[in-house]
C-alpha cells in the first residue's frame, strides 16, 4: 500500500465550531466576512487533527453566495484573506506538521452541481480575481466539485498562467436509480472514464472524488486507475465524500445545513476510507460534515507513529 496523504475535512461545521454563523446566501463565505479568526482556527484544528492539506476557505467566494456587486467590490480581497488566512494556519502548526501544505480552492464559479448553469464566460470572469487573490499563498490549485468536462477545462485554463501544479476532483452521480452495473459518472452524466482522459491531457497533477456518497467512490477509482492503465500513465488518486443523508439529486450544495448520516462517525468513516485505499486512493479527506475527529481517526489509522499528534 502506497503511503496516504491526508487533506482536511468539510469546512462549514468546522467554522461553526469555531465561532462562526452559517447564513444563507454567503455560506462559509460569511466567516471570511465577519469572522476571519473562525477560519485560521479551522484550518488549524486540521492540521493539528492530522490532515497535511489545507484547502482554501473561498468556496463561497463567488457571485451565487455574496451577490454579483459584492464579488464585484471584494471578491479579490476574499480570495486573498482566504489564502492568507490558510498561509498562517500551515505555519502557526509547523512544529507538528513541517510538510504542511496549501491548496488554493477553485470553487464551481456558477454553483455546485446544476451544470445547466454552467456559463464557460462568466466563469473565466469569476475564477480570475479568486487566482489573483489566492495565487501568493498557495501551493498548487485545487478544483474542486468539478461536475462536467467543461467546468474542468475551463477552470484549468484559468490556472493555467501561474504555474502552479494543479488537482481536479469531481464530483459524482450518486443517486440510486438500481442499476448495479451502471457506470461511475460525474453529474453530468459524463463518465468518469473521459474525465480520466481529460485530466492527463491537461496535465494535471492528481484526480479525486468529492462532495458525492461513500458508496460511489470505490468505482471512480477501480475506473480512475483501469483507464490509467489504459493510458500507460500514473497519477495519485483521491477520494473526499460527504457525509450527507442523499436527496436524490434535488437542490444544490451548500442550501443548509444538511441531515447527516449516522453510520458515518469517525469509525463508520474509516471503513469506507480503508475500501478507497485498497483500490488504489493514496489521498484521503473529507467533505461535507467530515469534522477534524474524522480527519485525527484517520490519522491514528494511516499514520500511527504519528499519532500522538493528533488532536480533534
């Protein structure tokens, strides 16, 4: 089993904890807003859990959250503070975690998962001032929740200029229509498959799967490294689920705080994780409702001569 890196958790409920108020429509953007001190703890509490990835704070940071005349005035100072904020996070834990490292969030510039929404224009508009914002504190890009081909090569092309390594997750079907031998598709309705594709010819450093069910995971990457294999090349493979009671595909991320399934505990988590590692996902985290006690359960599992460290 090759060695597993650890990425941070779901970040709302870690802001919550930390201080912050979660309200519609700024989200998770409300604490970049009124409560910046909420996310430097919440990256923290992180990294002192175990996770050796922080991911920016800036999901939010976009016109469907804060309102176009807000992102207008301040979207690039939001995209600054986030990067900023996450920058002082790594350093404030180096005695513990000395590799400690940034990823720059390149959130769904049009919303998460409704790519009828998706405007290929007014994304290369919004994702611009979040690189800008985000570029000097970040050590490679993050696209995450990435729900169409299209989202993706038009979010690459906006990092593309910096030079900077550059990830893509996706975000997956997940609803359960029956059909056991149905392939593993992004929402939509592309396979998994062709985004495989698209990641290498983009060049992208690592491919993961987030912000969809445990359950859908495991395919993505038995197909993520079949198709690899296809290709004659190797690329890290990365798994971060949500831990969401499924509503069948209706509404959007980030409508609420959403029911949360009780068999994911920590320990309940930790038996997905082990199946994700076994196929061949060597990076592990957590999205939506996936606390820092999740990430310091995974960090005893997959680093134990570091456990001590870890601190929920």
């Amino acid at each position: 089993m090759s060695a597993v890196c650890l990425l941070d958790g779901g970040f709302s409920r870690e802001l919550v904890r930390f201080g912050a108020e979660l309200r519609q429509p700024e989200w998770s953007a409300g604490a970049l807003l009124d409560c910046p001190d909420a996310v430097r703890k919440a990256h923290e509490s992180f990294f002192r859990a175990g996770a050796e990835i922080a991911t920016t704070g800036n999901y939010a940071v976009v016109p469907y959250h804060i309102g176009e005349e807000r992102f207008a005035a301040r979207g690039l100072e939001l995209a600054g503070l986030a990067g900023r904020l996450a920058r002082e996070a790594a350093e404030n834990v180096r005695d513990i975690r000395p590799t400690a490292r940034v990823a720059g969030c390149l959130p769904p510039a049009c919303g998460s998962y409704l790519t009828d929404r998706f405007d290929p224009k007014r994304a290369e508009q919004i994702l611009a001032p979040l690189v800008d914002g985000l570029a000097p504190y970040v050590d490679f890009w993050l696209a995450e929740t990435m729900s169409s081909l299209t989202e993706i090569r038009v979010t690459a092309q906006a990092a593309a200029a910096t030079g900077k390594a550059f990830w893509i997750s996706c975000s997956l079907l997940d609803d359960d229509d029956g059909d056991a031998d149905r392939l593993p598709m992004l929402r939509s309705g592309e396979a998994v498959e062709d985004a495989v594709k698209l990641a290498v010819e983009l060049g992208a450093e690592a491919l993961l799967f987030n912000c969809s069910a445990p359950e859908v995971m495991e395919d993505a990457i038995v197909t993520a490294r079949r198709t690899l294999a296809t290709l004659g090349r190797d690329l890290p493979l990365g798994v971060y689920a949500n831990a969401f009671v499924n509503k069948a595909g209706d509404g959007e991320a980030n409508e609420g705080l959403s029911d949360m399934r009780a068999d994911l505990s920590p320990e309940g988590y930790l038996d997905w994780t082990d199946r994700w590692v076994a196929a061949g996902a060597t990076l592990i985290g957590g999205c939506c409702g996936i606390g820092s006690d999740h990430i310091a359960a995974m960090h005893a599992r997959y680093k134990p001569a570091q456990s001590k460290d870890a601190v929920a």
